[in-house]
C-alpha cells in the first residue's frame, strides 16, 4: 500500500620514521596530507652496495616475486600534489593531480575516500555475506576480503566526489558549473572521457579477479554519472528530460554493490548466484527510492539526483506522485516475488537484516514493504529555494 503524504512534513598517534629509501615503507600514523595509493609497478632494486639497510621487522618479510604486484604506500601531498580546501575545510588533492596519477597507470585513493566508503562497506558485509554463505559476526571472515573491497569502494567513492564537483551548483538563486575554474572543470572532464576505470581494472586484473561483467559494471557506473550530471543541467535549465532515461539511471543505481558482490565471487573461487543477483538489486534500488523520498527537499536545495524530482519535471507536480507510486509498488511485487524464492533460511536471514538496519535508523536502512511515504511535491524549486533563503537571512 503506498501512502503520499499530501500535508507539509515530512588521537593522534605517531611511530618510527620509514626509511625514506623504500617504497615498501609503513607508516604507523596516516596525516591527512598523503594518500594510500596502489601502485601497478616497481622500482628496479637499487645496487647492493647502495640498497639501504631495512628494519629488522620488514628485513626478513619475503617478498613475492610478481610482475605485477601492488605496492602500498603512502605520498606526501604537499611535495608532489597541490590542494584545495573543501566547505569543511579539509584538504582535498587537486584534480589535476588525480589526473596525473590515471596517466602514471597507477590506482590510488585517499584517506577522505576510505571514510566515506566506511558505512557502505559496512552494510555491504552485514547485507550481503550471508548471500556468499560468509558469517559476518567473524572478523577473520571480514579481513580475509577486506583490503580488495575496501580499496574498491574507496576508488568508486573519490570517482563519485569528482563527479559531484561536475554538478552546477546553485549561488545566489544562480546556476555556476561544479569545478571552481575552467582549468579545473576541463581536468574533471577529461578523466571522465579518458577511461578513469582503467587502473583499478589493471589493478583487479593483476589480481586475477577482473570479469567481463564487471568491467561492463564499470562501464555502467560512467554511463550512470553521464545521465547524473545531464538531469543536474536538465533541471537547472529547464530542458526536457526523458523517461526512458530516467529508468535507465534507476537501473543502474547502486552499481557499486553489484561490482562488490562480484569481486567477492571472484575472491572466492564461485560461480554467480543470478537469483541473488537480481534479488539484491532490486532491494537495492527500493532502498534508494527511499533515500530520495527521506533526502527530496535537501536535493532540491543542493540540485542532486532525485527519482520525485525527475518525476515531477516529466509528468507534473499532480500527476507524478502517482505515477511513482506505480513504479514502486511494481518493484515491491517483484522483491516480493523474488524474496520468496529464496531459500528459507536465508531469507529469514535478510528479513532480521532489513529489522535491524530499520531499528538502527541509518542512513542505508531498508523500509518494509508498502511504507514508503511520498512527500509533499513542491512544483516550482526555483521558488521554494528562494523562499527558503529568504526566510533564513
């Protein structure tokens, strides 16, 4: 049953210096000036007589001898990056410098991307593990596959905050393009256009792990932020926009977890479950359509991707509540469909999943079927944006 709300409402620490010399240093402390950066090559072995003593602790690690090997590291910013300061005042790594990294074949991401993945991450091994016949209350289960889909996520996560900047942003009532300058914009949009998958698909390749599904998830994640940023301009231009895209971008949401679980089949030496594939997809894309209800004033204000607000530019303010409420009510039929296909334990197992995120109220919970609520549709954004910073000055 679909309700549409008609009414208003809705410690620092520190450790011993690395030897400067190596690229296998470890640093205890991580400032927020470096990154943690996979690397797709390695240095030739200086002479013996010139190699530099390393700690006793790293001095009897063996080291394996791949061509190919991943060599974590970390890079002071401030000798090779150049920054700029983000609304919070974190630093942030310049894009040019980002772009740089693409063209050095190298795959890396930044301490501000692994926190922001963190949460994703999180619900990913809670949600999705027991759909591996993976027990997630066992921590040596988690960190056996930890690193890869961190790292991962984290990719996706600094990709998706490149994209944002992308967006045109709204100053004064005013459409301004996301970049701070035409040079920066011009970088943004030359890594989207010059494959910014490629290094984590060498890197997943290096590791044996890289499908030609997953590459195609790659690809539909790009194909994803195209649509994104064409509906940003679309709504702050008034242009027309397309249902058959807007479907398309809602199929195509939550890519990250479908690109998750099929590395984890790929860690684990297994064949893809398509049942469960299709199952969480479509769980997933009900929790979005969430989030869009719960976030749809705020993205408005802040001119982000939104299932109500693209509804409303196509059919209406008083045609697309309805016709939302239809394409909800058929994804349930087929979550519902698809839930009772499952084996039983399992599927007790993900309902005792969706209540405990429920009860937790996090950002990624997942609703119970027929509770969704759609709210107040607010026909002229331009105004209600002007009302709002009106009322607050």
């Amino acid at each position: 049953m679909m309700m549409i709300n008609d009414g208003k409402g809705t410690e620092e620490r520190t450790g011993e210096p690395p030897c400067p010399h190596s690229r296998f240093s470890l640093y205890l402390s991580i400032p927020s000036t470096m990154f943690l950066s996979m690397s797709l090559t390695l240095p030739s072995p200086p002479p013996p007589s010139d190699r530099p003593q390393l700690p006793m602790r790293l001095a009897s690690i063996p080291l394996p001898h791949s061509h190919c090997l991943p060599s974590l590291h970390s890079t002071h910013l401030s000798s090779k990056l150049s920054f700029q300061q983000n609304a919070v005042g974190n630093a942030m790594p310049a894009t040019v410098s980002l772009q740089q990294s693409y063209n050095e074949n190298m795959a890396m991401v930044g301490l501000d991307s692994m926190k922001r993945a963190n949460s994703t991450l999180q619900d990913f091994c809670r949600t999705c593990f027991m759909f591996h016949g993976l027990d997630v209350s066992k921590p040596q289960t988690i960190f056996k596959y930890l690193p890869i889909l961190s790292f991962t996520e984290s990719y996706i996560y600094q990709l998706d905050k490149m994209n944002e900047n992308l967006l045109p942003k709204l100053t004064d009532g005013d459409s301004v393009f996301g970049g701070k300058d035409e040079e920066e914009t011009q970088v943004l949009l030359t890594c989207f256009s010059n494959d910014p998958f490629k290094p984590l698909e060498t890197l997943l390749e290096c590791e044996g792990l890289l499908t030609r599904r997953i590459r195609d998830e790659l690809k539909h994640a790009e194909e994803y932020w195209a649509l994104e940023r064409k509906f940003s301009f679309a709504l702050i231009n008034k242009e027309e926009i397309l249902l058959e895209d807007v479907m398309k971008a809602n199929s195509l949401r939550s890519f990250d977890y479908r690109i998750l679980n099929l590395i984890l089949y790929q860690l684990r030496g297994a064949k893809v479950d398509e049942l469960h594939m299709e199952f969480l997809s479509i769980s997933e894309f009900l929790v979005e359509v969430s989030d869009d209800m719960c976030d749809y004033e705020d993205d408005i204000l802040q001119n982000s991707f939104n299932m109500l607000r693209l509804f409303v530019k196509i059919y209406g303010a008083s045609t697309a509540p309805s016709m939302l409420a239809k394409c909800i009510s058929e994804a349930e039929d087929r979550y519902k469909t698809l839930l009772e296909s499952l084996d039983p334990q399992l599927s007790l197992s993900y309902l005792k999943r969706c209540e405990e995120d429920t009860k937790e109220g996090g950002t990624l919970s997942r609703p119970s079927l027929g509770a969704l609520t759609i709210p107040t549709v607010i026909p002229d954004e331009e105004m209600y944006r002007s009302k709002l910073k009106s009322d607050t000055s």
